[in-house]
C-alpha cells in the first residue's frame, strides 16, 4: 500500500495543516498519521495534553501515546485515519 509523504504547513499554536489534492493515501512527515481521503481535503490537527484529560481513563487502561485533535472541512472526504502506535515489549 503506498502512502505519499506530506509535508504539512505548521501554524500557530503548534497546529498543522495538510492540503491533500486527491484521493488516496498520506503520510504525514512530521507526525506519521496517515490520512486516507475520498477527494481534495484540508486536515488541521494538532497534539493535544493527557493533562487535561487524562482523569478520564479508567483501569485497566493507562494512558500509552500522543492525544490528537483532528479536524477535517471537507469531513466526508475522509474515510479514515491511521494513528502512530507503539508496541512495549518489555513485561
């Protein structure tokens, strides 16, 4: 499956924004989410902080990655969202 890198436009209070021309599948350089998008789109998002929410996760969970907000004008062009992960392997 190939994803075509984006570079996005940073803005102020440490938001970015994709501007993706066409359908298909983008990587973001800066952040690694990839979009999947039906047609042209403008996506703003940005990392938010577990501070704020945090409270809000219960045991057995634990909080385990970044928080993004993420918007979308055109929201029917997006048709999913693929988010960095990672995997402990240590217990």
């Amino acid at each position: 499956d190939q994803k075509e890198q984006v570079t996005p436009r940073r803005l102020a209070g440490g938001q970015f924004m994709a501007l993706l021309d066409a359908e298909g599948s983008y990587q973001c350089s800066v952040t690694g989410l990839i979009f999947e998008v039906t047609g042209a789109a403008r996506i703003m998002y940005s990392l938010l902080s577990w501070s704020k929410y945090a409270q809000l996760v219960e045991e057995p969970w634990i909080v385990g990655g970044p928080l993004f907000d993420v918007r979308c004008q055109a929201p029917g062009a997006l048709s999913s969202i693929q988010f960095p992960h990672c995997l402990c392997l240590g217990g």
